[in-house]
C-alpha cells in the first residue's frame, strides 16, 4: 500500500485521493510504519462540484437507501450521527442552496420533509422546495414523526438556514 505524508502525519493514498480528505478513515492501515524513501501523495485538489472534504467524505459513505439529514439551524443536535455543521450566519448557507449542491452527487430517490412546512411557510418558499426536489418522490409527515427516522441516518449537514421547518431527509435512490 502506497502511504502518502502530509506535515508529520501519515494516510493511505487511497484515503487521501478517493475520500478527498486529510483525515484517514483507515486508521489501522494508515499506522504501518513506512520507510521515509516510499511515501508518495498525490496530493488531488478538488475545483469543482462539492468543495468542502467532510461533506465530501459523507456523501461518499452513502449506499442505496442510505439517508442523509440536511437541517436548518434550530434542529436539536444527534450526538449518534455525524454531524457536518456549516451555518455560518443566519441564512447562510440554506438548506435549498446545500441540496441544490448536493443532488450531482447524490441520486435520491425519495425524501421526507414535516407537514408543518407547509402550515408555517408562504406559497413561493413551498414551490422553491418543491423545485428542487423536482422528480423526487416526496412526502410530508408530522415533525414528530420525521424526527424519528434522523438516528438511522448517514449524517447530517446543519445549515444557517432560518426557513421554519425547512429540514429534509434524503434517501439515496
């Protein structure tokens, strides 16, 4: 196995250049000592598409009818998951400008939002979720209910987004 070092630390290549990340997932692999003269890293710099290496990572993991969480900022924490948190500001990102990054890279087949979206939030904040998730079976059920299908997900991205009850659940196609 070919390790690639980055500063003093040492991962596998194939960690480094298929996950994009400088976090080993490997661990048990990426400890074997390796003489100083082998290590190689073809260091891959991503420039286009999903920039950020932790969603990057996430999304990578995700198998056919894997879920994944995008939540807005108030949603509770899940310690059992993880957790990729990008809000910066309020609104900043959205949930609809995470999923519009997303779906190149993720084929969902289905997806599941709270009925109390539609109670809570105007006509044209319904029909640009409903834009983008154009050709996705989706369905609305109560934010009680929703809440329980969170601890079998993949991971969640927690947004800055202040829409109320804007969080989706996606499941891969």
């Amino acid at each position: 196995m070919t390790i690639g070092q980055i500063g003093k630390r040492e991962y596998c290549q194939k960690c480094v250049i298929e996950y994009h990340v400088i976090k080993c997932t490997r661990a048990l692999v990426c400890q074997i000592a390796n003489p100083p003269s082998a290590r190689i890293l073809n260091n891959v710099m991503i420039k286009t598409g999903i920039l950020n290496p932790a969603i990057n990572h996430l999304l990578s993991r995700v198998r056919h009818t894997n879920t994944l969480v995008i939540a807005d900022r108030g949603f509770p924490f899940w310690p059992m998951i993880e957790t990729v948190d990008i809000a910066l500001v309020d609104d900043v990102p959205t949930v609809l400008a995470v999923l519009r990054a997303i779906r190149s890279n993720f084929q969902v087949g289905k997806a599941w939002m709270a009925r109390e979206f539609l109670k809570n939030n105007p006509e044209s904040t319904r029909a640009a979720f409903r834009a983008a998730l154009s050709g996705i079976d989706l369905a609305h059920e109560p934010h009680i209910t929703f809440k329980k299908r969170v601890p079998n997900a993949i991971g969640l991205i927690r947004t800055g987004d202040t829409t109320q009850y804007a969080n989706i659940i996606l499941e891969s196609a």
